[in-house]
C-alpha cells in the first residue's frame, strides 16, 4: 500500500499475472478461486507458483467473494476468524505488515524508541525505520509475526523493504538493507510462513533464494518488470498491482512474464481487474 510514496522516493516495480483480462468488481470475476496453484518448498513452506491468481485488499470491508487462490490482506486488522473463513473456502492467506517504516495508529506504536524513528515516508503517521538497529526492530517484528502465525496465517508481505534507497534520516547502505531483509525472511520461516519481497528490485539477485515469492508494484509503468524474472524462473511467484495503466498497457506482458498482475486503485480497496 505503500506505491505513491515509493514511487515518488525511489524506483519500484510490479505485481502479478492473471489469465485473461477480466474486470473484477467488488468480487465479480473468472479465476477458479481454488488453492492449488501452490508449491511446497522443501522445508515444507506453502510457496506461491508463478500465475497463482490473487487479491489485494488493504482497505473497507473485506469482500471474501473474490474467486482468487490468494488473498493478502493488513494483519493487523484481521482476525483469525477471518483467515480461518478464507481457508475454509480454499483460499491461502497473506499477513500485510510494515516492516521497514513505524506507524502510529499501530496497538504496539509505543514499543518503538524514539531513537528509530526516520523522517517521515510521505504517508500520514508513518517515518522509515532506521533498520541498523536490528537489535530493537529484530523483537519488535518477531512479535509482528507471532502475531500473524497466531493469526493462521500462511505467509507475510514485509512492506517498506527499501529503505536505503529513500530519506530515510539515517545513512543506510545496501548492506544495511540485505542483512535486514534476510532477518526478516528468517523471522518468517522460523515461524513456518512464506514470505515475499517487496519491491527492492536492485537486490532481487541477492535476495531471491531468501524469499518464497514477490510483491511488487508499477513495474509495467516504470519499464522495471523484468527485474522481477529471477522470481519467477525459480518457480517463484510475482504479485505484481498497477494503477495508472489500463491493462491494455501491461498485460500482454505479464502474460510473457508469468506475473501475476492486477489493475487496482491507490486505496487497494475490493475492486480490481485482472489479465
């Protein structure tokens, strides 16, 4: 959910593919709506396929009509009632967490220190997170994915995971940026749960073998979609969201790619379209 900001600090990319472009409102649409487009890796971890179909929905009411395998939505505004519903129906079940930038209308808001605190991300109530400090962040999101596990669900979106390529107010370096990716991922599988990196498109070569799939935004419109093909020629999938192009723009290409792409609105409420 964090696209206008990311896009306006810093490059990002792209989301995912579907099959045949088809308007999807309020839940209306022509995926099978099953959860079998999903691989387990070895260690057991669900693991998203390239072309897996999915919904992104961060905001309003949750419609659980939408016929798509995955569902990724805010884990803090979920119950496990909820996740429990959308497994009975077949669906898998992402946990949206900000893992690189503190919010304020958060219930654990008051455990960061001061100290951490960044300038702000361009989003009201949000400053980046200074990630050096894995000593501080490293517990605070365990706690995050405690959370999500406890929740049900079956795998994480880590967003604002490119900090020290935007002002964040602390001069982090790529390394910085690696080392806390991979905490973040180890933190996800510790806990039996896929993880996705989002956005981040320069360290996708570094960071493919860490991560079980890909989360990515306006790829098509920044001509960055290829970028992502690490992903998916390891069998990994790419959920890849636009919001400024028609899907005349971008789908044939992710239909070439394997992405698996939707058509959304910046508020990344039910509605969407897919390819």
């Amino acid at each position: 959910m964090r696209a206008l900001i990311t896009r306006l600090l810093a490059p990002t990319a792209a989301l995912l593919l579907l099959v045949g472009c088809a308007a999807h409102q309020d839940g209306a649409g022509g995926d099978d709506g099953r959860a079998d487009g999903a691989a387990r890796p070895a260690a057991g971890r669900w693991q998203p396929r390239p072309g897996t179909s999915w919904q992104w929905q961060l905001s309003g009411r949750l419609d659980t009509s939408v016929p798509a395998e995955v569902y990724d939505i805010d884990g803090f505004d979920h119950s496990a009632a909820t996740v429990a519903r959308l497994h009975r129906e077949g669906r898998r079940v992402i946990c949206y967490l900000s893992t690189g930038a503190w919010e304020e209308f958060r219930p654990d808001a008051g455990r960061f220190p001061a100290s951490v605190l960044g300038r702000g991300n361009g989003w009201d109530g949000e400053r980046w997170l200074d990630i050096r400090r894995t000593d501080v962040l490293g517990p605070l999101m365990a706690a995050r994915l405690d959370m999500c596990r406890e929740k049900g669900f079956d795998a994480v979106e880590p967003d604002n995971m490119d900090g020290y390529r935007n002002r964040t107010g602390f001069p982090l370096t790529a390394a910085d940026q690696l080392r806390y990716n991979r905490l973040v991922a180890k933190l996800a599988h510790d806990r039996g749960m896929a993880v996705g990196l989002k956005n981040d498109l320069d360290q996708i070569p570094r960071l493919v073998a860490d991560f079980d799939f890909a989360v990515n935004e306006q790829c098509a419109q920044y001509g960055e979609c290829a970028e992502l093909e690490p992903f998916v020629a390891a069998g990994k999938a790419v959920f890849h969201a636009e919001y400024e192009l028609p899907t005349s723009r971008f789908c044939a290409q992710s239909r070439r790619l394997r992405l698996s792409s939707l058509l959304k609105t910046y508020e990344l409420g039910a509605w969407r379209r897919t390819c």
